[in-house]
C-alpha cells in the first residue's frame, strides 16, 4: 500500500502595486488628432485599439473609441478613451470632459510627477482634471479600470 504524502502549502507573498492614474481632457479636436498630438509630445505611440462597447439604460449599445499604447520596456500603459458617443456619455458625472487619459503603471510608489504638465503644455488640450478614482464613483467607471 502506498503511503500518502503530507502535502504543505506555501504561501508567496508578492508586493505588487498597481497604480491607475486617470485625467480628464477638455478639447475641441477629434480623437485621432487628439491622439497625435499626445504622441508627438509625450514619446508614446497611441493607436487604434477595440473601442469600449457598453448598453445603456434601455439596452441600446454605444460605442466609445479607445486609442491604447503599452511601453514594454517598462510595462507602463497608456489609454485615451472618449467620453461621448452621440449623446450619451461614458461617465455621466463629467459631462464637461471629451475624453479620459489612462495611465497603469504597474509597480509605482508615486509615478504622477509630470503625466498633468505634459498633457496641459499639449497643443489639442484646452483643460486637464484629475480624476480621484478613490472617490470619484460612476457605474461605468469599472469599465475603464479594468
């Protein structure tokens, strides 16, 4: 007969902290303009990527673009999604704002040094908030952060 072995369970504990940075931009261009203009200034390459598609409250899906980046070297990722399709909006609390810049950096203690002053000196920007996403609360804010 086969004696059973003892299994021992081991537990890693893995420090990771995900950080997601998230900023409202004001600005009269279209997205791909927008995304350009983000490129050139910041050194990242935004492209066209899967747009968010999300049901509204009748069950009629809108469609919200998304141009997305990932620098590799350093896992940092960058996404600017607009805020509008049509007349519906994605976070309904920020009206005022046509698109969200997301930045994830993966392992950062305090990586918000100069996102802000880039995207202000930007030449397609007229105003950038920062959104809190600590108490800054929308349903569709889930979307984003994922």
């Amino acid at each position: 007969m086969k004696s059973s072995q003892k299994i021992t369970r081991i537990q890693l504990k893995v420090k990771r902290i995900d950080r997601f940075f998230l900023y409202g931009i004001v600005s009269s261009d279209p997205d791909y303009k927008l995304s350009l203009a983000l490129n050139k200034k910041m050194g990242i390459s935004l492209k066209n990527s899967t747009p968010l598609q999300l049901p509204d409250d009748t069950g009629i899906e809108h469609t919200f673009s998304r141009f997305s980046y990932i620098n590799h070297s350093d896992d940092v990722a960058y996404n600017l999604i607009s805020n509008r399709s049509g007349r519906q909006f994605l976070l309904k609390k920020l009206k005022n704002i046509d698109y969200i810049f997301q930045v994830h950096y993966p392992e950062c203690e305090d990586c918000n040094s100069n996102i802000s002053s880039l995207l202000k000196s930007t030449e397609s920007v007229n105003a950038v908030f920062f959104i809190d996403t600590e108490t800054f609360s929308d349903k569709n804010l889930h979307y984003i952060i994922q």
